[in-house]
C-alpha cells in the first residue's frame, strides 16, 4: 500500500525545518491561496445581489449601459429576491404597466440561476418568433457581457446543439425558449424554473392541446417546493385577463412610499395625479394623508423608502403578487408630464384610453359590450338605395352564415378609417344540402355594385362560417378558389393585435374523399369584432346640420341604410357581453345572447373579417390612393358626397365606366 512521506498538508501548515521547503519557492503564496479559495463555497447571493454584482447590461440591449443597479428600481428588489433559492415563494405574479423593469428582472434570474443555481429553466414568450428575437436581443447579450455567464455556457459552434437560438446549455442545467404557440415547445422537458412573459398575449390554447400556462407550469410540478415559477404581463380585459386572475389570487402586494412633507405611507394612484387644464408640466401628485402637493423629484426618494405591503389573503400562501404603474418609473423614464400628455392625447378614442390603462396604469380595460338600442340606430338611418354603394366606400367584403335552410349574406363598403356602409343583404333559400343555393353564392362572387361614380364593383373577399356543415362549406370554397373566398372560424376570446390568425391548412372531405391539407381556415377572434361592431355604433356622430356644415363622421362609423328593416336591426344587437364567475370563482367574460336570432351580427363579423385578411388594418396611405384612384374618385370628393352631406353625389369624377374586380386588392 502507497504511505504518504509526509502527514503535513496546506491547510494545516508547515510544523519543521523540513516541512518548510514545501512553501519555500516562489508563487508558493498564490497557489495556496487559491487552492484555499477552490474550497471555499460561493457567497449565497439573492438575486438582485447577483445582478449588482455580476450583472451588464449591453447598449444593444438597454437604454442604460453599464453596471446594474437595483437601487434604479427599488421596487423590484424584493421581487427578485423572491425568486432566490433561500425565498420559500414558489410562484411570484406580477401585473405592471409597461417599461417598469421587468424584463429585465427577469433576465437576472435567468443570468443568475446559470451562475449560482443551476437547473432546468423554460422562458416562455407569447409566440416561437418573438422567443427568437428575445433570445438575439436580450439574452445573447446577457451571456456576453457577462463573465461569469460567458464561462459556464456553451460557445455557439455550427455543429454544437448545446448553444442555439431557442436553447442554451450550461454546466448543470439548460436554458429553453419557446413560445406560448407551441405545445411542442411548452411540454419539451421538466423545468425547475419557468419564466412566463406577457402572459396576457399568449393564445388561448396551444396548438389545441389547453392553456398555454397550465401546460407550462406542468413541467414544474415534479420539483415540489424547489420550483419558481414567474408570471409577468401587462393586463389587457378585466374578465380575460390571465395575469389579473392570478394577481387576483394572491395576497395583491402594493408598493406603498412615504409621503416627503407627512410621512404618510400610501401607494400611487392616478386620481390623486393633479395639473392645470392644458399644462401638462405643471403635474403633481397630491398626499392621501395631507393633501399637500408632492412634486416629481421627490420619487428618487420616495421608492428608495418605499416597501411591498400585502393588501388581500391569498388563495395560494406559496404565491405572491405584485401591482405596479408606471407613476413609478425612475425620474428619466416616463415622468409624470408625459403621463398626463398621454392622457390629454387619449381623450375621445377608446381604443387609446384603453392602451393608457393598460400600458402605463397597469390596469384591465372593462369591455362594456353592451347591445345598442337598435330604435335608436333606426332612427340614424341613412337614406340610399339597396344595391348601390355611398361614395365614401372604395371596396367590398361579404359576410356568409350558413343556416340548414339557408344562407344569409351581407355585402358591407368600406372606406378609408374603416368607415362602413351596409350596401346589400340576401337570402339564399335552400341551405347546404341543396346545390343551387351553392350556385347563387357562386354567382354572387361576380356580381357587380354600381358605385356612386358610376363604376362598378365586385367582391374583393367573402368570408364564410365554417360552423354548419364543414365539408360542404371546404368543398364549395375549394371549387370556387381561395383567392375571393376565406373559410372562417370563430373562436372566443379577444385579440385585438391579430383578431384573425392563419391560414391553416386543414383536411376537407370533397365527393367523398378526404384530401389532406384540402382546405384554408382563417381563426377569427369574435369577441374582438363584436365589441368593436357595439362601441362603433354607440359613438356620437355629426347631425346632419353639422354634416351639411361641412362636418365629417369619425373614423370607423356604421352607416345603415334606411331599407334595413327593424328584423335586422335587432338581429344586428342580438347579444351582450356579461361577465360570469367560474367554478374557481375567477371573473370570465361570455357573449349571451338577448334574442336567438343573430345572423346580422354574425354576417357584419365575418365581413370585418375579411377586410382584416385583405390588410386593410394596415395599409398605407399608397394603398387608398390607389383605390381612389381605380374608381376615378378624390377623397375631397369622397367627403363632399358621403351620405347626408349637402354636396350632390354626381360631383365625383367618373372618367369613364367600368368593373372594379377583386384583384386590386390583391
């Protein structure tokens, strides 16, 4: 057996003549020390003091290069820490205006948990695309510029699976990005750590298999009181809203600061945000306690001392959650003046005061959805005749609902600010099983409308309910081609930054044989198009003194004609949105209808949809001009010679007679 010659060691030291040759050269110094720093453990950080320690951030990727440093943001110091090994919290919820640091944060956990506590971790973004594009421009520079993170990961090499885009491997974990639109991707391998971003963009379900959250979080379960588990969002709709609902069930932590006069601990509400009628840059905030103004230079202070308080008992004792605006955006981000600027700027547009409330309030939009009163829309109807086009409409789109004895169409006009005319509605009597009611929606993709020039015009999209009789609907649109026809499907939910999603290639069964990927689905989120019909016909809108002054109607208005018969209207405001409580007791919104007939809202829906597949959301001004351009109209023209304006319809010009067909929107 191998006897050592010598019982002596570093660490005890040398005891003799002869032991002292061990330490007697140069460099012998350093090389104990840092053997006597291999032994020692690394310091037991939180992770906000990791990310002042090691973290930085990158000009690619931060407004603010350089060192990190919590004390910029103070609030957000206990909730990193939350996410350190030591915290027993295993889910941290956090609903915030937008540009408060989360991301951020977020990314020191992900930067931490590769030095200090390695394991699975899964980074979830609303979609595959942008978990690429964060990938690129958050987290590769967080690995770059970090040394500590630099060392532990995989360099990227062509043939090395270890660092890609959507996964980065490091010793004793792996990190994986996905998006929340893939359930490949949410179900791809267990997870200590899940980091869910913008939970309130992710899609309804995953590739159909549920809920992209409930998915994710199932890789976590196995690891029992050692998973963390962050969910971060800015809200969208109360009722919809999944950050809301989980906020809602935790103990809803406020972030309170002293007042800098009182002392008075309070937490920052917009209301108590007071300034002089059009002088933005005189805003102050006023104390709860002694009413005395507090001007913006004392925030640097006031979040310094500020402090997480709970403010409701939790559902979960392992689940936290936190409620931040953006009153509370470090002096040099968003000041208070900009904050009322945006507010001034909001006023008259619901769409925009609902993005203040959300983006910078950090709050859910309530969705009236009530139904308008369809006497009152009666008596705002406009006199044209049925089959013709106004003159402010520059194409058409059609809405198809298949019934089992008929199919009912509406043909609507659209014009520039997605103003619209209802221009036709018809009845096709025999239903789906009768194959000369698909012969007159055959024809109706070539009929023309004369429009107030004296053109004419056809269809550019129809959009048709694939609800009833899926194969009959596949089998016709396939026959008639996809180029003028969209096959649609309604689903609930609101998405207002894409309310139509596809195409998917689907099978269809066509004379009795199923061809795969035979048909084009278009998903349409309904919820989003109907609150969009009701707000548009409740807003105000010019008499018709003021139109025949000279004033003209806002973006978006509904034109009805005076043909469409009371049936119809009620049909058109045949639902409303309420709000119901699930088993759980959480708040969902649900589309009930008042009366069971609701073609005419279902027709208008299908048509907007359609407007949405031509790009009409987005097109630019070229666009317009151009289509004024084919029907040999201006928009002065336009403006003069709309409905219930003074200035005769035949001052358009109309340089010679023609068919505007579909394929100028193409």
């Amino acid at each position: 057996m191998y006897a050592p010659t010598s019982t002596n060691s570093p660490r005890s030291g040398p005891t003799s003549g002869d032991d002292e040759g061990l330490t007697d050269f140069d460099g012998a110094g350093e090389i104990l020390r840092a053997w006597g720093n291999g032994l020692r453990p690394d310091p037991d950080l939180t992770v906000s003091e990791w990310a002042d320690r090691h973290r930085m951030l990158s000009g690619r990727a931060s407004a603010e290069p350089g060192r990190y440093r919590t004390v910029r943001t103070p609030y957000m110091r206990e909730i990193m820490d939350r996410l350190s090994p030591g915290d027993p919290t295993q889910r941290i919820v956090f609903m915030k205006a937008a540009q408060v640091g989360a991301t951020e944060a977020g990314n020191n956990w992900i930067g931490f948990a590769i030095h200090q506590a390695p394991g699975p971790m899964l980074a979830v973004q609303p979609t595959v695309e942008l978990a690429k594009r964060n990938s690129r421009q958050r987290i590769d520079p967080l690995i770059d510029e970090s040394p500590e993170l630099r060392d532990r990961v995989k360099p990227a090499r062509s043939r090395d699976a270890g660092n890609t885009m959507l996964s980065k491997e490091f010793a004793g974990g792996i990190l994986i990005m996905t998006g929340a639109n893939s359930a490949v991707g949410l179900r791809s391998t267990p997870a200590r750590y899940i980091f869910l971003d913008e939970v309130d963009a992710y899609p309804a379900s995953a590739d159909e298999e549920g809920d992209p959250v409930t998915l994710a979080e199932a890789r976590s379960l196995t690891f029992a009181h050692r998973r963390k588990v962050l969910l971060v969002s800015t809200p969208t709709i109360r009722g919809l809203s999944r950050i809301e609902r989980e906020y809602e069930a935790s103990d809803q932590r406020r972030f309170f600061v002293p007042c800098p006069h009182c002392g008075s601990m309070q937490w920052l509400k917009f209301d108590r945000l007071r300034w002089q009628k059009g002088r933005p840059e005189t805003a102050e905030y006023h104390c709860e306690g002694c009413d005395a103004p507090i001007a913006e230079h004392h925030k640097t202070a006031m979040l310094e001392d500020g402090e997480w308080r709970a403010t409701a008992t939790p559902a979960d004792p392992t689940t936290v959650g936190y409620h931040l605006s953006a009153l509370y955006s470090p002096i040099g981000w968003l000041s208070w003046e900009r904050i009322v600027r945006a507010w001034d700027g909001c006023q008259g547009s619901d769409e925009a005061i609902k993005a203040f409330r959300n983006t910078i309030l950090g709050e859910t939009w309530v969705e009236t959805g009530e139904a308008p009163d369809w006497q009152r829309l009666a008596d705002r109807r406009e006199a044209w005749a049925t089959g013709t086009v106004p003159a402010g409409a520059l194409f058409l789109t059609a809405g198809a609902d298949v019934q089992k004895d008929r199919i009912e169409v509406d043909v609507w006009a659209w014009g520039r600010g997605l103003e619209s005319w209802l221009v036709d509605h018809l009845v096709l009597e025999g239903g789906p099983g009768d194959p000369a009611c698909w012969r007159r929606l055959t024809d109706l993709l070539s009929r023309t409308w004369a429009h107030a020039s004296g053109q004419h015009m056809t269809l550019a999209r129809l959009a048709i309910d694939t609800g009833y009789e899926t194969s009959a609907v596949y089998g016709w649109s396939r026959q008639v081609g996809f180029t003028q026809v969209a096959p649609v499907k309604g689903v609930e939910g609101f998405n207002r930054s894409s309310p139509v999603t596809g195409p998917t290639y689907v099978d269809a069964t066509i004379a009795g044989k199923r061809l795969r990927r035979g048909a084009r689905l278009w998903t349409i989120a309904t919820s989003t198009f109907k609150a969009e019909t009701y707000r548009l016909l409740r807003q105000d809108r010019p008499t018709r003194e003021e139109l025949n002054a000279g004033a003209i109607c806002p973006p978006g208005t509904i034109h009805l004609p005076d043909w469409a018969d009371g049936e119809w209207l009620k049909q058109l405001t045949a639902e409303q949105l309420v709000t119901v409580r699930t088993k759980r007791g959480f708040a969902r919104l649900e589309w009930q209808k008042l009366r069971e007939r609701n073609e005419a809202l279902d027709t208008r829906v299908y048509a907007r949809a359609a407007a949405w597949i031509l790009g009409a959301d987005r097109w630019p001004e070229a666009r317009w001009a151009d289509l004024e351009s084919q029907l040999g109209v201006t928009k002065q023209d336009e403006t003069e010679a709309a409905p219930g304006s003074a200035a005769p319809a035949q001052r358009l010009t109309a340089p010679r007679r023609r068919t505007v067909r579909s394929n100028y929107m193409r």
